[in-house]
C-alpha cells in the first residue's frame, strides 16, 4: 500500500482508515497448476511433432526438432508446478525469455483451471526470431581513441553476420568487419587514418562457473566483508551470460605509427536491471605490434609504446555502469568505474623463477609483458528545468601505474585531456601533463600522463526547429606520478592544483533523433603554465582583442557525456 502527496507549506492531519476484504476473498491463495510451453504463438494440438516434460513442464514443438532446446527453455521459466501464484514470477519468466534474444513475441498467459479453480494453468508461446540475419551499414562518427592523437571524424562501413541459436541453446555468435578512414580536422594530411577491424563474439545466455573459481572468491572474506559481494555473486548467477571474443585491428595513422592489435577474451556481461550494469573480463590476451617504426622522435614515446603484451588470467578487467531512472525534478545520476589489470600472474611466476634460477625478463614472441594497474571512473548529473532546457555536470579521474620491471605504463593505457569529450578549447593530447610546455609542439601531439582529474558544466537549450544550443566550461589536466626529466613540471604535486587548465564556450548542435551531429567552440579561459607574454596563467586580456582564430572547433557525433 502506498500514499503520495504534497504538504507544501501546509500542515494538516491524514486519517487512514483500512477496511479488510470479505471473508469469501479473504487470504486467497492460487497455486500454479499445468506448464505448457509451445513454439507458436497460435498454439495446435494437432500439428504437434515433437514433446516433452521437464519436472513438470510440458514442451510441444511443431517442427521435426525444438529449435531452442527445452533443457534451456525450462532453466529460464521462472515458474513450476505447485508453486504459489506470484506476479514476480510470471514477470521474470516473461523478462528471462525476452532475454534470451531468440523470439520477437513472447506471450506467457495465465488461466484458472476448470476442474480446480484454486489452480491457474500456464500457457508460453512465442514467435522466433530471424535466425541469420545479415546487415550492413554506412555511418559518420567521430573519434577519441587513446591511440590517436586528435579530434577525427570518420566514415564507417560495416558488413555483420549474426546466428542468434548456433547450437539451439539461444547461443548468439555475431561477426561483423568494418572499415574506417578518418580525417582529421585542421590538420595537415586531409586523411588522418585508416583501420580495418574484423571482431567476432559468441554469447551464451548463461553463467557457468568453471572450477568453482567465483564460488571461491564468493567465499573469501577481507575482515567481515566478502570479497565478492553476495548480492553482486547472486545477479552473476541469476543474470550472467558468458561472453567470448576473438578480434583483430589493424591501424595505420599517418606520419606518426601502424600497428596490428589481436585480441581474445572471456568473461561475463551482468545486467540484472536496466541501472545497473557489469562487465567482466575474466581472462584476456592483448598481442600489440608494431608495423612500422614510431615517426615521431620521441624519448618518452620510444620507451611506452612498444611491441607489448597484455594478459590477465583471473580478473583482466572490471567495468559497472550505473544510469539512473529520471526523479520527478527531471534528474538523472549517471556513474562508470574501470579497472584494467595486466601481467601480474606472468610477475608472481616469474619473482618465484627467479628464487632458484635468478632474475629474468621474460617475452613471448618478441612481445614484452605489460604490467599495470589503471582505475578510471566518471560520474555525471544531469537536470531537465523545462522542456529541453537541461544542465549537465560531470567529473572523472583515473590512475594508471606500472609495476615490476616495466617503468612506464603503456602510451594505448595513459590518460589525456583535450578535444570534442574532454577539455573543448585544446586539441587532443594537446595540454600536460603538468604545467610542462613545448612551444616546438605541432600536431599530431602526443601527451599522456599517469594521472588525470577533469571536469565539465554545460546549459543546453533549444533554438529553433531542431536545432539546439550549449554554453560550455571544462577543466582539467594530466600528471606524471613519478618526476620526468624530459618533461619537467610534469609531475602531480600538493601544489599541483596550479596546473589545472580551464576553457570556456558554445556550441551548436543538430538534433536528428537518430543522432546528434554537434559543433562546439572551445576558448581557453586559463591555461596549466604561465604565458611567455603576460607571465600569467590566465587568458583574460585575450577578450579585449578576442579573434575568432582564438576558438578551438570540435566537430563530433553525439553529446559529450
């Protein structure tokens, strides 16, 4: 039972009065009775080819052979024989099947039974769904990839292949390869980039825990508090579907580096509502390559980005998206968090090698090992004053640290700020880390740091038709955590708040319901090191003689948190 009201700047007295229900519908209790499961929605008796009962739960196909079979069907019925009648049941079962990605309707139909009236019979059907499609698709898009260097804006074309039953368990294996060429804007060569990307996932809409490894960790305790949540252990059971991947990409940026990136991974994807939801890398292998010779000298490039390996056998990586339902003042809570580990099996075999047999610096096929820790998160706040009137805040950090032998963390893994997501009046990669300037600095530029704090505000508001507006501020930068020669001022210190660049400026964005296609401009209000001319971090004399060359141009798809 539940009351709603609003006592705004009045006081008064509620008297509730309950009356109890009759006595012939008092405490009246229904039981589920028959289960039939049927692959049409039009169920036919008289067509049936194929049957069989689960505990209780009858299945009836049409066709020669079921095409889900029914041992996976009944693992996501919610329901059985004799249970209580429960809502939250025939909702789940409903959502569980839903889920399976399998069936386009989904019916699941109660009924009293005619003999027993305290039974309700149960009635599931449903339609499958395309089983092979195949798709392709053109799309403009932009870029802010840690392994390139600008703001880019690209064509995408992509050919997909999809079997959503491969072994009539609703196991779902798609394969899709794309092709993508970016330009990059304002720069020198019209085309930045080319990539070619052939990505293969298989899906199963199960968890299995192999070896016991999650129960286990289940079990183990830090003090009084498990390692593994049980609530969070309990939604991997109810909700978790296994993912496996196997990848390839292919990058070429010109005038800076190539390289050939394989990828393969297993994990699980946990999405027990539509707020909250995990993904976990359990075991992942990253081989990166180079193919040609970085063409940018550069010491710091030279020794973090190299021919490297990525491994992770336990826990590779762990990302949570939380997005909240908006609250009746229009606001909207949004929060991500990502950890990326790699190389710490390959560091404890190798410190135990190195008891009897010395000290080592083991590589696989050329590759050396990459060892780090990164943790990043962001967290966003958005507010609907009126309609299409919202303001949006966000603030994110993250740290990236190697350990063992490896003295930096690998240049794909470090931090920047900068461009159409990030610090709006800079070009990516473009500002730190620190207070530390090049003036010989040309694009494409190339600064990462361990360690970034970034912020951003923005009012956006409607124009006219559909066109939209924004009023923008951003802050932020990157730090070193350890001091570096060739960067000095680079490192992050108690004093560091000094070095926190800000800009400011508007922006204009086409609101195409599919998309958003936005431009935005960027002006630097404060900048992370003192002028050469003025001696002062601040941009504040620029607005007496304010040029329109002064203006960073971001030109990107969709809206930046």
């Amino acid at each position: 039972m539940e009351f709603t009201g609003d006592t705004t700047g009045l006081q008064t007295n509620v008297t509730v009065e309950v009356l109890p229900p009759g006595d012939s519908t008092m405490h009246k209790v229904y039981t589920i009775g028959e289960i039939a499961v049927f692959s049409s929605l039009l169920p036919d008796v008289s067509t049936i080819r194929q049957d069989t009962t689960i505990n209780g739960v009858y299945f009836a196909s049409t066709d020669p052979k079921f095409q889900v079979k029914p041992e996976r069907l009944y693992q996501a019925i919610a329901l059985q024989p004799s249970w209580p009648y429960r809502q939250e049941d025939f909702d789940k079962t409903t959502h569980n099947l839903n889920a399976l990605g399998v069936f386009r309707f989904v019916t699941v139909k109660p009924y009293q039974d005619s003999i027993q009236p305290d039974k309700i019979n149960v009635a599931i059907s449903f339609r499958p769904n395309k089983r092979l499609p195949i798709g392709g698709d053109i799309d403009l898009n932009s870029s802010t990839s840690p392994s390139l260097a600008r703001n880019l804006l690209g064509v995408s074309s992509s050919l997909s292949f999809t079997n959503r039953n491969l072994f009539r368990g609703a196991e779902h294996l798609q394969s899709n390869i794309q092709y993508n060429i970016e330009f990059g804007v304002g720069a020198r060569r019209f085309i930045f980039s080319n990539e070619v990307k052939f990505q293969n996932e298989l899906v199963f809409p199960r968890f299995f825990d192999y070896f016991g490894f999650w129960r286990g960790v289940h079990a183990m305790r830090f003090g009084q508090k498990r390692i593994l949540p049980t609530g969070l252990y309990n939604r991997m059971k109810a909700d978790g579907q296994a993912r496996f991947s196997l990848n390839y990409n292919y990058l070429n940026v010109t005038d800076f580096f190539a390289y050939n990136l394989i990828n393969a991974s297993f994990g699980y994807d946990v999405r027990s509502n539509i707020e909250h939801q995990y993904n976990i890398d359990q075991v992942g292998i990253d081989a990166l390559r180079l193919i040609d010779t970085l063409k940018v000298s550069n010491e710091f490039l030279a020794r973090s980005f190299s021919n490297q390996l990525f491994t992770g056998f336990v826990l590779r990586a762990f990302n949570y998206n939380y997005a909240s339902k908006p609250n009746r003042f229009g606001e909207r809570w949004g929060f991500r968090f990502t950890s990326d580990l790699s190389g710490l099996e390959e560091y404890l075999v190798n410190r135990l090698w190195s008891i009897p047999f010395g000290q080592q610096q083991w590589k696989m096929a050329g590759l050396d090992f990459a060892k780090y820790l990164r943790l990043d998160f962001d967290a966003t706040y958005t507010r609907e004053f009126r309609k299409d009137v919202i303001g949006a805040l966000r603030v994110g950090s993250g740290i990236v640290t190697p350990y063992g032998d490896t003295k930096d963390a690998p240049y794909v893994k470090q931090f920047f700020v900068g461009g159409p997501s990030s610090l709006r009046a800079w070009r990516i990669r473009q500002l730190g880390p620190g207070g530390y300037h090049d003036p010989k600095a040309t694009q494409p530029y190339y600064q990462a740091g361990d360690f970034r704090f970034e912020f951003n505000g923005e009012l956006r508001f409607p124009l006219f038709w559909w066109l939209k507006g924004a009023v923008f501020v951003d802050g932020g930068n990157i730090w070193t955590i350890r001091a570096d020669s060739l960067r000095p001022g680079s490192q992050l210190r108690w004093d560091s708040y000094k070095n926190i660049a800000l800009g400011t400026g508007i922006g204009i964005r086409g609101d195409f319901s599919y998309f958003v296609l936005r431009v935005d401009f960027g002006l630097p209000l404060r900048w992370p090191y003192r002028q050469e001319e003025s001696g002062s971090y601040w941009a504040l004399n620029r607005f007496t003689r304010l040029k329109w060359k002064d203006f960073n141009p971001n030109l990107a798809v969709g809206y930046p948190f």
